[in-house]
C-alpha cells in the first residue's frame, strides 16, 4: 500500500530492552550477534526523551576482548562515554544471568572488570571495584587532599556549601556532606558544578546526609544526564567518602531518591553494591538512529 511505514520491519531494527535500577532508566541493546554503528550521534538520537526512547544512560553489551565475559559499552544521554554506571550494569547483569544460568558474570567496562552476582533473594551485586582516591586519579585540577576538596558554592565570606571529597569509581564523584539534603537545589548546583575547573573531565555532583553509623540520603546529578532517581557508582563513592571522613561504617544504606542500594566497602579496598532492577518493557530501534555514526 502506498504510504505505508516499514519502520518496525524487522531487518530493518534493532531490539532494545528498557530497563531501571530504583528509577535510574536504561536503554540494554545486545550486539553480540551484530556489530552496530553505535557512537555519540546515536546516543543522543536514542536518549531523546520526545523523539528517541530516552535513558539515563545506553549500556551495550558486545562479545568480550579477552577481559570478562562479555564487553559493555555506556552512554549517556548528551552522547559521552562513560567508563562506570552501577545501577545500568546491575541491569545488563540480571539479563545476562538469567540467561547463562550462572552464579556470576564479568563485564569488561572503560572502567575496569566487574564481577555480578545473584543475591538470594534475587537482587543483584556487582563488585565496583577499587576506589581511585589519589587526586590526579579522580582527576583533579590541582594537587589536593581528596577528603577534602577546595570547591565551595556561595560567598567566598559564607559559603552555602563547602568542602566536599572527591572519588572516582570508574568516573568521577564530588561528594557534600550536608546537614539536610533536600534544602539545597540541585538542579542549580549541579550543573554548575559538574563543568567546575577543579573537574578537568566534569564530576558527577551529590548531597550526602549522614541519617546514623549505617545509613546516608543521597541525592546526585550525574555527570552527562542531569538529575537522576538513583546513582550506583555515587552511592559507591559516597560510603567510600564518608568512611575515610569517619562520618559513618564500611556497610552503609544509600537511601536515594529512587529507594535504597545496600554498599560495603570491604577490607580488601573492592566496592560491593547490592540492589534491586526491573524490566520495563522491550522494543525495537529503527536502523536510522544509527546512521552516519562511528562504529
């Protein structure tokens, strides 16, 4: 018939599933079987919340290099790569272990090889890692100590904030602790802050409000796709934060805006995120979004 749309004729799409860790929302393509042209121009046309799907970030999976099981790639929104997403590869690591039937999976990230494993009462781990606390690691501008940074918001006289630490797990997190975190506007600060010049490659933003010894709220503004529901890699960086501050234990509740994510930073230095992740629905890409972009 004339006029008639082939838009979801399959050859011409790639399947995607949606998916969320504590409303943290992903787009998961598998091209295992089948190398996509997948870069920063694909990205954006994918994340576009009116005109794509929309995502806090793209994660896609592709057949390992040599290092894990398999290969996972992450974007976010405005098209940059990122080497860490806890929350997206929680995700990816439920699919995987459904269907490999495994106790546990690797994924080689821009950030290093992350173990997953299944919790018994079905949530899923995924060990972060080791923490990069040294400053030219995070990276910072100048040679500081990370507990404490020089970066401050407000009057030089009577700063709003000031004062947070810095960590980088798989990407970089400058960490406030605040008495309350929901008395300051993040959707101000946080911008601001993620292009400040102490954050040559931008840093995610959070408010950490220590509640005991076991449990911090958390807010974040992540670097690349503003203000989200929940952030693994922040949560990981704010138990690591607050330990080294003495503020709070090594296993911390992380209470964010999108629910709880249990952390323990063990003995042996290696991030453990506990939580949960959800399937929403699945769909298909037309093969235009993908047009004209590097591979």
């Amino acid at each position: 018939m004339a006029g008639r749309s082939t838009l979801y004729t399959p050859s011409m799409s790639v399947a995607f599933y949606k998916m969320n860790g504590l409303g943290n929302d992903f787009v998961v393509v598998d091209a295992r079987a089948r190398k996509l042209k997948l870069g920063a121009d694909a990205a954006r046309r994918i994340g576009d919340r009116h005109r794509g799907v929309g995502f806090d970030q793209l994660l896609v999976i592709e057949p390992s290099k040599g290092k894990g099981d398999f290969s996972l790639r992450i974007w976010n929104p405005d098209g940059s790569e990122t080497g860490a997403c806890g929350n997206g590869t929680r995700c990816v690591a439920d699919l995987l272990l459904n269907e490999t039937k495994k106790s546990s999976v690797t994924l080689s990230t821009l950030g290093g090889v992350l173990t997953c494993t299944r919790e018994a009462d079905g949530r899923v781990t995924v060990d972060m890692g080791e923490p990069k606390l040294d400053w030219q690691d995070i990276p910072l501008a100048e040679r500081m100590d990370t507990r404490t940074i020089d970066v401050r918001v407000g009057p030089m006289d009577a700063p709003v904030l000031i004062g947070p630490s810095a960590v980088n797990m798989g990407n970089p997190h400058c960490i406030f602790f605040v008495e309350n975190a929901q008395a300051h506007d993040l959707s101000k600060i946080g911008p601001m802050l993620e292009y400040h010049p102490m954050f040559p490659e931008r840093a995610n933003i959070s408010l950490a409000q220590v509640m005991s010894k076991s449990e911090i709220r958390l807010r974040v503004w992540e670097r690349g796709a503003g203000q989200t529901q929940a952030c693994g890699s922040a949560a990981c960086a704010a138990t690591v934060a607050a330990a080294r501050r003495k503020l709070t234990d090594r296993k911390v509740r992380i209470v964010l805006d999108g629910g709880p994510l249990d952390i323990e930073w063990r003995e042996d230095n290696h991030v453990l995120m506990t939580g949960p992740t959800e399937l929403n629905f699945t769909g298909e890409l037309d093969e235009r979004y993908f047009a004209g972009d590097a591979s």
